[in-house]
C-alpha cells in the first residue's frame, strides 16, 4: 500500500480557508509562516477551516454571520474586519450584502450590547468605503430620524378624508420591481399581511393600509359601500403618487379590489383577489343583516368566537390558540360603527354582472376549508374575469394568508412572476 504525500485534512481545510476568506489573503498568511508559526498555521487549518468550516450542516453564509457576531461579542476586532472583508467580497452564493450585514450588527446591539455594535458599525463602515466601488455599493448621507423599521415601514395618513392609515415598505434591494398594494379583511387590519409584506418588499414597493373603520383610520358614519371602500384606495394611491399597482385583497379586500379595478383601472396593473366573493345569495345576505342586528344589540363580542370559527378551521385553531386569539383581539377592539359600515358594505357586494369588464391579469385564491366565501364562489369570478387563473389551497380556511402561509406566498409569487 503506498503512502499518500498529501495531507488531507490540511489540503480540504485550505480549499475552505481559501473560499472563505480569499486567495489573496490566504496566500500572504502562509508567505508570512515561519518556522515559529508555521505549526499554528497547520492547525487551524486543519482544524478551524477543516473540522468546523468544513461541516455541512449550515451553509457557508450562516458561518459567517455567527463569526461576525461572536467576534463583535468578544471584541476580536482584527478578526471581525477581516471576516467583514471576507463576507462582502465572498462568492455569489455565500457572500453577505452589506443590508445582510447591517442585520448582524442590529441583532448585536441587542446581545453583545450597543458599544460593541456602534465600534462594530464603525469598522463595516470604514470597509465599505474601501470595498463598496467593487460590490456596486455606495454610502449615503441619511438622517436617522428618516430610516423606517424595515419590518414596518413608513407610516402616515391620507390628507383626506376619511383619512386612512397606511404603511410604505420601499424595497430593500434597490429599485421596486412592482408596487403592490395589500388589502385586508373585515375585522382584521394591515398587520394581518406583515408576513407576507416583508417577504414581497425584498424587491417590490409594498403598500398596507387599514381600511376605513378600522385599525387606525378613520370610522366615519356608516353604512358604507364596497364603491365607498374602492374610492377611498383610489384618493390613496393618488395622494401617494403611485400606480398602476398589483392588488393583493383578502376577503374584503378582494371585494375592494374587483371594484377599484372596475372604477379606477388605470389604478390596476394586476389583481390577486383571495377568499371572496363577488356576490352572496339572498340566504347569505339575511346573514349579513342580522350580524349588523347582533352587532348593534350585543356588540362585536356577541359574534367574536363565531367569526373566528370561519376565519380558522377546526385544526388550526387547535395548534395556533395564540394566533387565534391575536385576531379576536384586533376583531374585538375594531370600531364598532366601523365594523358595521363595513358589514353593509361587504353584504351588499355585487359585481357578478361586471366581472367580464376587469382587464387586469387576474389570480384568484381559494380556500380548500372555507366557509365563509366557498370554493364555487372563487370558481364562479375565475370564470367570469377574462384570463383569470384559479388557485385553490389546501388546508386552509378563510384566512388563507395566516393559515397557509408559504403556500399563499408561493402562489403569489408566481403570479407576479408573470405580470
């Protein structure tokens, strides 16, 4: 049996020492062995690059944010430039973005303390300024008192009225490759969509509102009508100088969005209308009258565990409790002269007729357990709208977004791959 001359573990070790860090950088650390240093050289090669990088049970890019933030914990600020270097300048597939590495320094500020982050911000920023031209990045005057939390976005009000209260999610990776606009349901308000909203504005504007009555808009007299509703959208997206849009409604917000598209459709560049309906028989509209009888009497308490029935199906209720009661809480504390004009509205929804007049690339989403809006009701406007594609997910009630949530965006996602 002859003898291999290679070392192997020191051989693997340098190809991760190499990937991680760069040939360059790598070449002038073995120029520099000595015979003093030589031996500490081997081992962590062998043992640092080999027997910890060179484990598969994270990727490459998760190594790397757990180095930066031990090492801002501990101080090892040599090592943490160097790491920061290596991380910006890595391979495409494992390499950080310096919004990536801002992430890693956030979440420090919290564990390893604020004077390690601020020394740490320091550092990252003195090597943006040498590497940024090489990674297209370039650092900007900005005010902190004009950063929105990314996970939010900026909040404000429409100037008119009824005023509403509306979220803007600028895209984290430059230019907004769509603005889209997320509507909610009756009951609910824009932070049903957080999930989803800060999945999308990886690279889209994403806009959340809260729908007169609710959240933290206004609640004027009621009743009101679905037009109402659409009109309201419209004077927002003009107040905010944005549109066409894609529309991403839920129930009534679904509702929202076929009559926006029908009143304003130069507002409407594309249409996802899930879990609604464009119209209710007569037994379902009696439904809708004596809930705003029992509201009125009893108050929104009177119907809470009801509604929950039908936004959440049986088993999910079961495993989610929290989840749950989060949305009978927001339910609960809506305005109640709100919740009644938007009951108005949403049961005397009615554009079954008109449906063929929507010229806007349409998805439809369709709750396999919903009772609430059923499958036929999905069915009858993927038929009605022009060119309208049907999704049905599985599993999943009324409020598909939360139940379901990977599978909404999943299909979501795939319809803006198309518009």
């Amino acid at each position: 049996m002859s003898f291999d001359p290679l070392d192997h573990d020191y051989e693997r070790g340098m190809g991760n020492r190499r990937a991680v860090l760069g040939d360059a950088w790598v070449d002038r650390s073995v120029a520099n062995a000595t015979s003093f240093n030589a031996e500490f050289q081997n081992m962590i090669t062998r043992f640092a690059w080999n027997e910890i990088w060179g484990r598969p049970g994270l990727e490459r890019k998760t190594r790397r944010a757990i180095v930066l933030a031990i090492t801002i914990a501990l101080g090892r600020w040599e090592e943490y430039e160097l790491h920061v270097r290596a991380a910006l300048l890595g391979e495409a597939g494992d390499k950080l973005t310096p919004d990536e590495l801002k992430e890693v320094l956030m979440q420090s500020a919290i564990y390893a303390g604020v004077p390690a982050a601020n020394t740490a911000f320091a550092h990252a920023q003195q090597i943006l300024r040498e590497v940024g031209p090489q990674i297209g990045y370039a650092l900007e005057p900005l005010a902190p008192s004009s950063t929105p939390h990314p996970g939010i976005g900026r909040e404000g009000r429409t100037a008119s009225k009824p005023a509403l209260h509306y979220s803007v999610r600028e895209p984290r990776g430059g230019g907004a490759r769509q603005t889209i606009v997320l509507s909610h349901a009756l009951g609910c308000d824009l932070t049903m969509w957080d999930g989803l909203a800060n999945l999308l504005s990886a690279d889209c504007r994403v806009i959340a509102y809260d729908h007169r009555g609710h959240g933290s808009s206004d609640a004027p007299a009621g009743p009101y009508g679905i037009a109402d509703l659409a009109d309201d959208a419209a004077r927002m997206l003009e107040e905010l100088g944005i549109g066409p849009v894609v529309w991403i409604g839920l129930s009534m917000g679904g509702m929202v969005g076929q009559e926006l598209a029908l009143r304003h459709p130069s507002l409407v560049k594309a249409l996802v209308i899930a879990n609604s309906t464009s119209g209710y028989p007569d037994e379902a509209r009696a439904q809708w009258r004596q809930r705003i009888v029992t509201v009125t009497e009893g108050g929104i308490e009177a119907i809470a565990d009801a509604v929950m029935g039908r936004y959440f199906h049986e088993g999910y209720r079961a495993t989610s409790a929290a989840t749950v009661a989060r949305f009978r809480q927001r339910l609960t504390t809506t305005d109640r002269e709100g919740y009644l004009g938007c009951c108005a509205a949403v049961g005397a929804m009615d554009t079954t007729a008109r449906l063929g007049g929507i010229a806007a690339p349409t998805l439809v989403i369709a709750g396999e357990l919903d009772q609430g809006t059923p499958l036929a009701m999905s069915q009858t406007m993927a038929d009605a709208i022009p060119g309208a594609k049907l999704s049905v997910l599985a599993d999943a009630s009324h409020l598909s977004a939360i139940e379901q949530p990977t599978a909404f965006a999943r299909a979501v996602r795939q319809f803006l791959a198309l518009v």
